[in-house]
C-alpha cells in the first residue's frame, strides 16, 4: 500500500512561503488530478477487467483510514520497517555519504526522521527534498520540517512521481528514499519503466533506498489485507466515495465487496471491489453509465511482493547496483541500498 497524501491539489498554504530555507517547486497544477481522475475512470472503468489506480483511494478520509491501518495487529509492514531504520539508519547516512535526502511519496516524513537525524549526526544532512502530490500539505510539512533542522535546505517538489521524476533537484551526494513498499504498487513493466527514469536522473555514487514487501506466509500476506476489524474494506470502498463526488456517481459502497486474495502467478496482492449484484452506476460528469454484472472485480490496487534476487535483479537493469539489503528480525520487509553506476 501506498503512504502518500491525497491525489488532489489544494489551496496553498501560507507557512511555507514565509518560512526560511524552504522552497517549494510546483509541478502539479489546480485541476490536473480531477482531468487524470477523468481520463482514467474512461479507460479503466469501462474497460475489461476493470481497474483504477490506487492512488485515487487516498483522499482526505481514505488517508485517514490508512493511518489506521498500519496500526491494525495484522498489518506489519509499516513496523516493520520502522524496525530496519530504527536499526541501520546510521549505516544508511554512513554508506551512503549523502548531504541531500530525497524522498519520494513523503506526506509526513513521520519514518524519514530517522534517516535525517542520522544525516546530521553524520555532519553531513545539507538539504532535504520532500517529494509528493498535495501541494497545501506539503508547504505546511516542509515549514514544520524546516524549523526541526534549522540547519539544513528544504526543498519541497509538488509532483507525481510518476510524471516528475526528472524534475528533482541536482546537485550534492544524494540518496532518494522511496519507502512504505510503495515501489510494489507498480506492476512490473511500470514498475521498470520508474526505475529506469529514476536511475537516469541520478549521477554515479547517488543512491536508493528501496522499501519492499516480501513474499512469506500466505495467510500472513491474507490477514494484512483483510482484517478482522473491516478497516481495510472501510478503506477500499471509500474510492467509490470519491467517484461520486468527483465525476458525480452514484455508487452504493454497500453493494461492493471488498476482497484482497494473493495471485500466486503474479506475486501480488490484489485488491477487489467485488460487485454484489448486477448493477448500473451512472456517473454525470462523465455522461457514462457503468455496467456492473453479479461477482464482477473493480481492481483497485496489486501490492507486489518480492525476493532478495528479483529486487537485485530489476534494479541492475535500470543501472543501479545492490550494496546492501537489510530485513528486519522476522524476514518480513527489507530495505535495500543501491548506487547508480
């Protein structure tokens, strides 16, 4: 799963524009969300099978119920990985040798602190570049950024990283964190298509830092993506929320149901929005009527899972190299370190 902010671009906040040392780069302008959000419900809604991108279930309340659930028993990955920087995030400032951090999908940097803190205990955190879509959270994050290191640039880029990615700030030794198993979001051939474009912005000795989910007890994997408590289903049923208000649906949340299997051929988690009967939604802005049959899939999200070889394996074909892989003590999630050739 995703740990971002939501896909929609707000009214700037004002802190960040009076604040010292921070300055903020806007890639993503009023209303491209809404038109992307358009364009894609054509395709992927009307398509078969259907399916939507995942980063439309994160609106103000969707983020909300992801913040629940990494605090959720069954969902590790989000301790998990906490656990690994808790551990080696002095070997990451060491290693690394960067005075610029990078990272990727930011929203509150809430885990990258760590790495910051290393950073400057090192002497040598200079800059730090959070990079994500929500221009009026990401002014007020990097001003309350700001005043915690006072010693350091904030350089904030309002992007898509699927868009943006040549748009990063140059210069210094830097190391781009891209975090939360985000990366397994991606399926393979997009998934390669980001390395690639992340890799060829980078200078020989920047490097990344990589959070993936590995693959592991199938009931465990299960469990993490259909809890006990329905948070997760909460959560999977809100994008039906946020097609009614922004393209003027009329879906009923309750006549879906959500259901997250593992797809053993394609190692992923696949979230579904599981129709419970046949069923027309109409949605107005887009003038289209949407046909649902009984037991039809809305695919939402795959969250990837990985091995060690395959992670080392993707990374050298977009001409980075594997230098170090840490996991945390149960061999749940892992980060890996690795430098542009």
């Amino acid at each position: 799963m995703r740990v971002t902010t939501v896909p929609t671009v707000a009214t700037p906040g004002e802190d960040a524009q009076h604040t010292p040392g921070v300055q903020v780069d806007v890639y993503v302008k009023p209303g491209d969300a809404k038109r992307a959000l358009r364009e894609e419900a054509l395709q992927g809604l009307c398509g078969t099978p259907k399916e939507l991108s995942p980063k439309w279930l994160y609106d103000e309340r969707g983020s909300q119920l992801f913040d629940d659930i990494t605090r959720l028993p069954e969902y590790y990955p989000t301790r998990r990985e906490r656990e690994i920087l808790l551990a080696h995030a002095g070997d990451i400032a060491r290693l690394s040798g960067a005075d610029t951090l990078i990272e990727l999908g930011s929203g509150t940097s809430e885990k990258t602190r760590l790495l910051l803190d290393a950073l400057e205990e090192a002497g040598r955190l200079a800059r730090f570049v959070p990079f994500d879509v929500s221009e009026a959270f990401l002014r007020r994050a990097a001003s309350g950024l700001a005043r915690e290191y006072p010693g350091i640039t904030v350089h904030a880029v309002v992007g898509d990283f699927e868009r943006h990615l040549g748009q990063l700030p140059n210069g210094g030794r830097r190391l781009v964190a891209f975090l939360g198993g985000t990366i397994g979001n991606l399926k393979p051939a997009q998934r390669a298509l980001f390395l690639r474009q992340l890799s060829a912005g980078l200078q020989p000795g920047d490097g990344l830092l990589l959070g993936t989910d590995l693959i592991k007890d199938r009931e465990r994997l299960y469990a993490a993506y259909n809890d006990s408590a329905g948070v997760t289903a909460e959560f999977n049923r809100n994008v039906l929320k946020v097609l009614n208000r922004e393209l003027g649906g009329n879906f009923d949340p309750d006549a879906f149901e959500h259901f997250a299997p593992f797809d053993e051929k394609n190692a992923w988690i696949e979230m579904r929005l599981v129709s419970r009967r046949a069923q027309s939604v109409w949605l107005s802005t887009l003038r289209k009527q949407v046909d649902f049959a009984e037991g039809e899939v809305l695919r939402t999200e795959v969250s990837c899972k990985f091995h060690q070889q395959q992670v080392a394996s993707e990374l050298s074909a977009a001409g980075l190299t594997l230098a170090e892989w840490w996991t945390d003590a149960a061999g749940d999630f892992a980060l890996s370190l690795a430098f542009k050739r």
